[in-house]
C-alpha cells in the first residue's frame, strides 16, 4: 500500500522526462498511446460504442435516465477502479521491467507476472487465469447477445438461429488466429460502430440532456 503514492508519481514523472516529450513531438508516442489507449480503453468499458445500451435497453424500467445512471458505474468500475489497480500493481511490482526473450512482457504475461510478484506462492497466476476465465466467457456471452439483438432487429427471429452457429465458427477461427490479427479485426469493427453511435450522441445530446434534468427534478421534489 505505500508503494501506491510513488507508483502514481512514477507513472506522471515518465510521461514528462525528455525522452516521453521527444518521442509526443514527432508524434510517435503520442499517435500509439492515444490509438493503444482508445482502442484498449473501448474493450474495457465500451464508452462510445452503443453496444452496452443494447443490454441496458432490455432493463425493465419507466425511467430511462435511471438506468443510464446504473450503466455508467459499470465504465467507472471498469476503467477507474479494476484497470488502475491492475496498472498499480503492474508498477509497483516492477513487472514491466521484466523481460521474456529479450522482450518486455506485456498483456496477459504481464498482469500474470506482476499479481505473481505481488502475492504468495503461485497466486497471482491463479488470480489471472480464473479472472480471464470468467472475463472471456462473459465477453462472449454479451457480445453474442448484442449481435443477435442486431440482427433480430434487421431481420426479426428467422437470423438468430444461423447467426447463433455462425458465432460459433467464428469464435474457434478466432481461437486458431494470430493474437495480432484478431486484435486488429476487432479494433476495426469496433470504430466502425463507434463512429455512427458518437454520431447519434452528438444528434441526441438535447433529448439525454432533457431526461437527465427530469429526472433529477423528480429526484429533488421526491
């Protein structure tokens, strides 16, 4: 615990030695954190995407900006409190020093190595696997089920069938691909979401801004 305050330092002091500046002068830090920031950030809390208001959607409830509400601890459960305390203990373990064949560690190995530092025995990797464990299989389950409602909306019931087999297939292509090859899949089609649902946003700023002050008016009157 006393190692958090320094962490938190170390990772601010980083971002502005001289070699950080240098490097957000010619553009390449800067273009590869925003670009690995945004697109990990998405995977995380799916802010922007329009794919979490589908499960919201389906919440029975005559108060929409109330379950808006609920909806957003889950971006600040995700990012602010699970991926700050996995990047702490990546920092204060000293995990991201650690080098595999001459290369630094990173994802899974990653936060395996550092929960492995961090806790007695073989914990960590214990810890790590279980998480992904249920990670993956809830990731699968949700994003299933956005599809499906997609399609059911294009098509009505007749494709969820068929989209359920396909989801199948594709899942164990993914499985048998190069880890690069699905992440860069997966980043495109999820800008290709995000940038008809930041444009919806935009179009409807003025109706959520409406509900929202509704209903804290309802609130304060009781």
């Amino acid at each position: 615990m006393h190692k958090i305050p320094a962490a938190i330092g170390f990772i601010f002091q980083s971002a502005l030695t001289g070699t950080a500046a240098m490097g957000g002068f010619l553009g390449a830090t800067i273009k590869m954190a925003i670009q690995k920031g945004v697109s990990r950030g998405v995977f995380s809390n799916e802010s922007g995407l329009g794919s979490a208001p589908i499960a919201a959607a389906a919440a029975k409830t005559t108060v929409p900006a109330r379950q808006a509400l609920v909806s957003m601890t889950g971006t600040f459960i995700d990012t602010i409190i699970i991926c700050t305390m996995t990047g702490l203990v990546i920092v204060t373990t000293g995990a991201w020093t650690v080098l595999a064949d001459g290369k630094a560690l990173s994802g899974v190995p990653l936060t395996a190595q550092a929960f492995s530092t961090g806790l007695p025995g073989t914990w960590g990797n214990f810890v790590v696997t279980i998480g992904i464990l249920f990670f993956t299989y809830s990731t699968l389950i949700g994003w299933s089920y956005y599809g499906e409602k997609c399609l059911e909306y294009l098509v009505g019931v007749r494709g969820i069938k068929p989209y359920r087999v396909l989801w199948v297939i594709v899942v164990v292509i993914g499985t048998q691909s190069k880890l690069a090859l699905v992440w860069n899949f997966a980043d495109i089609m999820n800008g290709l979401m995000a940038v008809p649902n930041l444009i919806a946003l935009l179009v409807l700023a003025g109706a959520v801004a409406k509900e929202t002050k509704e209903f804290e008016s309802t609130l304060r009157t009781g």
